[in-house]
C-alpha cells in the first residue's frame, strides 16, 4: 500500500517531480524509509535528486528504446564502456525532441535516466555497471575511475601505447586529457612506464613479481660490479640488456623503460639513476646509472667521475665546450643542458663559474 501511495503522490507532481524531502513530509517517515521505497520502485526515476514517474516523461518508452540503441552502439565501439559526456553528446543529437520535452538538458540527467533504465529496471534485459555519475561499462569490465579507463586501454593495445594515441582515444569518448600524466600516477606509481619518448609500457602486461624482481637485481649487480658501480645510461651494453626479463610483444628492452622501472623499484633493486637537472621530463633519459649505495650522488659528481674515469686532465671549459663534451660521451644528448650548465651544476663548490655562467673552473682533489 505504502508503495502504491509513493508512485500516485509523485505521479502526481508531473515532470516537475519532487525532492526527497518532500515525499518524506507526505508520508510522514524518515528520508531513509523515502529513498528505501524509491529504491523499490521500478518506475520512479531519480533525476539528481528530483524524484519523477517513468508516466509522467513524454513518450518515455521511445526515449528508453533511443537511450538503448545509443549505449548498445557506444559500447560496441568502445568495447565495452561509455563516458557520462559521450552519452550526452550522442543523445542530444539523436534524440533532442525526447531531451526538449521532457526539459532533459543536463548530462547527468541523461545519466540518471540510463542509470534507472541499465542499473535499476534491466530494461529488455540489459545491465551495465554505473560508477560516480561519470563512467558506464559493460558487466565484464569493471570500470569506476579515469586511471581504469587508461588501464583498460592499455591492455587492448597489448601493453605499449604511444601518449598520443591515448590522448586521441579520450577525445573520442570525451573523456578530458588535461595533466594526463598526473592522472595516470606516472611520476609515483608503478603502473605505467616510458618505454620510449612519448611511448608507455602497461606494468600489468610486464608480469612483474617478485621473481621478475629478483632477475633484474641480479643482472644489475653482476653489471655494476663488473663497470666498477657506474654506468652511462646510453651506454648500457645491448647484450645485457637481452638478459633482462621478456616484455609483452617481444620488444627489447630500453635504458629508458630501466630507469622508469628503478623509479619505482630503486630500493628493490640495489640501484638508482642520476639525472643531468633535477625536474626533467620523466622521458628524458639520465646521466648515469649507480648501485644503490654509490657516492655519486649528483650530477656534478657524474662530470667529475667521468673526467677521473677518462684521465681528462683539462679543468678549465667554457660552458658549450663541456656540455658538447658530455653529449660526445653520452652523459647527455643533443641540446640537453644548452644555456643550463651553470642551473645543473650549481651550489656545486667544485664548479667555479664566472660571472656571466659562460665558463668554469673545475677543482678536484
């Protein structure tokens, strides 16, 4: 009876609905018991709050079959999940009038009707999962974040993706790709890696365990031991490299993918990276590799091991001269550095610049 009083009291209020509130003070129960029975009901939708009878939409069976066909069409294209903002976008082209007259004019509106319809009813057997008013996905994919939708794309390209073509597939599911690499954890977590500039690797698809762990920290420690505990990163010996454990698709490995690994598993591994200038992109390969424990700390100690390491006696350069020095031993490439070896080597007693940072005089012990 109680349920039957629900359905005719908002039926009732038409398309302008009514709150929670409002059904609780007509029925004199707590809000709790209003949103239990609304729960219930299989023909009251629940608007953003604003509490509306399936009878009271116009046409609301054309509307319900024109959702459908939109959300069967995007889940197939996008094997198996849709955004809030794609469904939104498709419905307001392919069923306007049903949005007009009904004052549908609202994304998440458009989402809490697909949410009653897919989650709530099942209408004509479907269900899809709803998460956070922003992500619709098949029964099979279980997605309730943006990092999931990135994840699930990664895995369909078999593990290695270009940051390109991903900023293009969430175009086409309008999913925004502003400070991307934040949101996919790169700095932090080890979930994706750069394998090449501008290319990633799925650590999932990597298999990584402790197993996997244990073969990199081997094949690190046999090749610093050997190197004297230093290593050049572009100098890294392709041989060894093959040692390391196979990756998804039989690609090679990259010093690159190495030092994105160590990012993550430094501590793990016994061993660490040195970068030219601390806050470089991430796919800017270092200078050098160390074992964990190394007293090469910084860049600046980078430049004076390898002077020690290659008997240069010269201390005195110009900037340019010493930066095309280290691009020539693969400590850096390119234009790496250019204009900034005073900034990568400053508060550094042993670089003494002049005033104009065009020249330095280098003091070793």
């Amino acid at each position: 009876m109680e349920q039957g009083r629900v359905k005719q009291i908002i039926l009732e209020a038409d398309l302008n609905g009514m709150s929670y509130g409002t059904l609780k003070e007509k029925l004199g129960i707590t809000i709790h018991a209003a949103k239990v029975l609304v729960a219930e009901s299989m023909h009251i939708v629940d608007l953003d709050g604003r509490l509306v009878h399936q009878d009271a939409f116009i046409d609301w069976e054309d509307g319900a079959d024109l959702l459908e066909g939109i959300l069967s069409k995007l889940m197939q294209k996008n094997d198996g999940y849709v955004s809030s903002k794609q469904l939104y976008e498709y419905a307001k082209v392919e069923m306007g009038m049903f949005l007009n007259d009904n004052d549908v004019n609202e994304e998440r509106l458009v989402y809490d009707i697909a949410q009653h319809l897919f989650d709530k009813v099942g209408y004509h057997g479907r269900h899809y999962r709803f998460f956070s008013k922003s992500h619709i996905s098949s029964l099979e994919n279980n997605i309730t974040s943006n990092l999931d939708v990135y994840r699930k794309y990664a895995e369909d390209q078999g593990g290695v993706f270009t940051f390109s073509a991903l900023e293009n597939y969430l175009d086409s599911i309008c999913l925004g790709t502003g400070n991307l690499r934040m949101q996919m954890r790169v700095p932090n977590e080890p979930i994706f890696f750069y394998y090449e500039s501008g290319t990633f690797m799925y650590a999932d698809s990597m298999h990584i365990n402790l197993a996997w762990i244990h073969t990199i920290k081997e094949a690190l420690g046999a090749l610093l031991a050997e190197v004297g505990g230093h290593i050049i990163l572009r100098k890294l010996p392709p041989a060894w490299l093959e040692q390391l454990p196979a990756l998804p698709g039989g690609r090679l490995w990259t010093p690159l993918l190495l030092q994105s690994v160590l990012r993550c598993y430094s501590q793990q591994l016994n061993a660490r990276t040195i970068p030219a200038l601390n806050g470089q992109n991430l796919d800017t390969l270092h200078a050098m590799l160390v074992t964990g424990d190394s007293m090469i700390q910084d860049f600046g100690d980078v430049v004076v091991t390898w002077l020690l390491d290659n008997a240069i006696e010269q201390r005195n350069f110009e900037a340019e001269e010493l930066r095309s020095k280290l691009a020539e031993a693969g400590i850096v490439q390119g234009n790496e550095l250019i204009y900034n070896m005073p900034k990568a080597l400053k508060q550094d007693g042993r670089f003494a610049w002049d005033a104009s940072g065009t020249h330095v005089s280098i003091k070793i012990k």
